[in-house]
C-alpha cells in the first residue's frame, strides 16, 4: 500500500478544478498546497474541497495564490505527520501564511539537538574563516 491513495498537482486556481477535487463524503480528508506560480506559500489540512473555497475567500490568505496541489493519505492517520513533514521542507521565510511549525507528535529528536542544526548557526559556519 502507498503513502498517498489520490493526488492532484499543480492544478490552476478555478471554480471548475475546486469542484473536482474530492468532498467530505467521497474521502476527500487530506493535505493541499498553495502556490504562488510555482512557489509554495501554504500548506494545510483537513476537508481538502472546504479549505480551498475557504482560502479562495480568505482576507489573509485569498490573493496570495494561483495554483494548488492536494494529496489524499491511504492512511487517515499519517494525516498530520505528511502535514508536518512538508511543512518542515519549507524554507522559514515561505512558512510566513502558516500557523503551523510543523510538529512530528510521538517522534524522537536526535540527541544532537536542535542547535547543532539552527540556521544562523550554519550560516555563521558558512561566513566565518576557519581557524588554525
């Protein structure tokens, strides 16, 4: 069995693609992405058909896209995590419109801990001559 048992990618933002996305009653219970051209800008969850018409609407979120993905799990469970993980892929200057940080609930971190892994941390890394 697949991670993902139906998929829609990069479908232009119209009436006639958000209807043919899969509602509430016919298993439509996943994750969608919205796009900027091909710029990701926000990714969610839930009723998938619902939340575009809602992010169509939205004050905060309403213009800032033109293209959306959608993905429905095999597994209703994995809902969350999928969520996490392609949240945790975005640069944090792309996760501005969400609210979510993208938390794998019931995972062990790794003992190095998150600072071994912080952005300024690596850019200073980067900048810094090395000493001798």
């Amino acid at each position: 069995m697949g991670l993902v048992k139906t998929f829609g990618e990069m479908w232009a933002r119209n009436t006639e693609n958000v209807e043919l996305v899969p509602g509430r009653k016919h298993g439509g219970q996943g994750i969608y992405v919205l796009y900027d051209g091909s710029m990701p800008v926000y990714i969610g969850m839930g009723n998938i058909k619902q939340r575009l018409n809602d992010a169509r609407h939205s004050g905060r979120r309403g213009q800032m896209w033109d293209h959306f993905s959608w993905y429905i799990p095999s597994d209703q469970s994995m809902t969350r995590d999928m969520e996490a993980l392609m949240l945790r892929m975005l640069p944090l200057f792309l996760r501005i419109l969400n609210r979510q940080q993208g938390k794998l609930l019931g995972a062990m971190e790794d003992k190095r801990g998150k600072k071994n892994w912080a952005p300024e941390r690596i850019m200073r890394a980067k900048l810094l001559p090395r000493r001798r």
